[in-house]
C-alpha cells in the first residue's frame, strides 16, 4: 500500500502523477529547482541521471549555497540526507520522499523537545533528498519493476554512486567540519548547553 504523502505545509513540489496501468518512467528531472518552503522543515531534492550526473545544476548549487549561508551565520543545523533505492525516484508521491518528510518533521519535534527541556534554541532541520530514476518500469504489481529491471537498474545506482552525488555529500561534510571548527555542534546526538 502507497504512503500517502503528509500533509505538512511543504510548498513547491512538483504536481502528483500518480503511475497507473504499465508503462516507462522517462529518464528526466521530477522535481524544479525551487526552494521548497512552508513546513517546519527545510528540504533540498538533488535529482541524478542515470549516469549519476545532475539533471539541475541548480538544485546542486542550492544546497550548496544554504550550507555556505549557515556556515556564514554560526548556524547549528541537523542536516540529514537520504538516497533512495531501486523502484524508487524523485516524484512527489514517491513512497520513500514521503516516509522521509515524516522523518524531518519528526525530527523538529524531537529536537524542539529536546531544546525547549534544555532552555536552548532549537537546531533547523534541512533534509537533503537523492533522487534518482530508481524507477524504469512499472505495472498494476511490484513484479513488474522486481523483474524488468533489477539487472539495469543496479548498474544505474552504481553509476549514481559515483557521480554527482559525492559532491553533495562533500558538501555537507564540508559545513559539518567548518561548524566544528568555529566550535560549533552541527547533528551531533546529544547538544552541549
């Protein structure tokens, strides 16, 4: 059974279309390159070609310029990031987006609980969702993905593990050592007061 997406106030995502009957999903970007605003949370979509390259320019250089931004302002932030499996890709009613929306909105109320019982000002939690087209055929049953395109979508994933992708990841390393550095506490588990 589908996961419905949640109903927590994110603008900007790119209109449902919902996959229905057979059919191939064309290797092409899901989502704009848009902020995505309106929730308690913040959320970057960086979405890869099959040969593990960015549809978007754009969508990579967002993400980079928010860490740069909270690198510049001493800004603590839990920053999580997710790459999705095989049958998987960047629409908006994609299962795994959806499970990691619940996820980030979670995760603020965790840490505003945490924060608020310590006296201290909570983290922003910004979300960073790999996306790619895990995704290449379809029918009314998993069988069809599960037995059309395990082989080629595995060499996919392969090609996306080692493309662009690292560069995001470089990215949020990156913020990660500078706030340590400026003694900072970026996504560490527990919170110095």
């Amino acid at each position: 059974m589908p996961l419905i997406p949640p109903h927590d106030g994110l603008d900007g995502l790119a209109a449902v279309r919902p996959l229905s009957g057979f059919g191939c999903v064309r290797n092409h970007q899901q989502q704009g390159h848009d902020a995505l605003t309106g929730a308690v949370y913040e959320l970057a979509i960086v979405e890869l070609d099959d040969q593990g390259c960015a549809y978007d320019r754009m969508q990579v250089d967002l993400v980079e310029q928010r860490l740069a931004t909270l690198t510049a302002d001493c800004v603590d932030a839990i920053i999580i990031t997710f790459t999705h499996g095989w049958k998987h890709d960047a629409r908006s009613d994609d299962d795994n987006l959806s499970a990691f929306r619940i996820l980030l909105a979670k995760t603020v109320a965790h840490e505003n609980s945490t924060a608020a019982n310590a006296g201290i000002k909570p983290r922003p939690v910004l979300g960073i969702f790999i996306g790619w087209r895990g995704l290449s055929l379809y029918g009314p049953s998993d069988y069809v993905a599960s037995l059309t395109t395990f082989f080629t979508r595995q060499s996919a994933g392969r090609r996306v593990a080692v493309g662009s992708v690292r560069e995001v990841f470089g990215r949020a390393r990156a913020y990660r050592k500078a706030r340590l550095k400026q003694k900072g506490n970026p996504a560490s588990g527990h919170r110095r007061p």
